[in-house]
C-alpha cells in the first residue's frame, strides 16, 4: 500500500497486526489486531483507509448506545501536575 514512508523516506515494510486507538475528544476505542504496515526504519505506522472507516463507524455506533463493545477497560488518569503533590 505504501512505497515510500513518509517521514523517513524509507522504503521496506512489514504487515503486522496491531493494536488501535482512536480518540475523539475525552472519548476512546480501543481496536486489537487492526492490520497494517509498519516503517521498518522508523516504525511509523500506515493503515488502510477503509479499515479506520470501519473503526470509526464502530466508534459512534458505540457512543450512540447501537451497539455494545465486547470488553470495557478501566484506566487510570493522571494530571501530570499533580503527580509530585
Ligand atoms: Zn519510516
């Protein structure tokens, strides 16, 4: 899907499986095992445009209550300021 990486200019890639997150606002999915291309210079990541159609249709599917997620993750938040008082 990509001959050439973006930022550095690299042009071998491997297909690997990982895990996505996409946020809106204060409001997160987490997606495992979302294909993709990975840089194997930088790393960087390329996904298919119809794969993160797919995840954000699942995102308002699932914050307009049409459907459920499998699995909920509860995770701690911190204000940076407020980590040495
Ligand atoms: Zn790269």
């Amino acid at each position: 899907m990509n001959n050439k990486c973006v930022f550095c200019g690299n042009i071998h890639f491997t297909e690997k499986k990982v895990q996505y997150i996409y946020k809106n606002n204060t409001d997160f999915i987490i997606v495992n095992d979302v294909p993709c291309q990975v840089c194997s210079f930088c790393g960087e990541q390329y996904f298919q445009g119809k794969d993160l159609e797919i995840i954000e249709d699942l995102f308002v599917d699932i914050h307009n209550n049409k459907r459920q997620s499998r699995k909920k993750l509860e995770v701690p938040i911190e204000e940076f300021g407020d980590i040495f008082s």
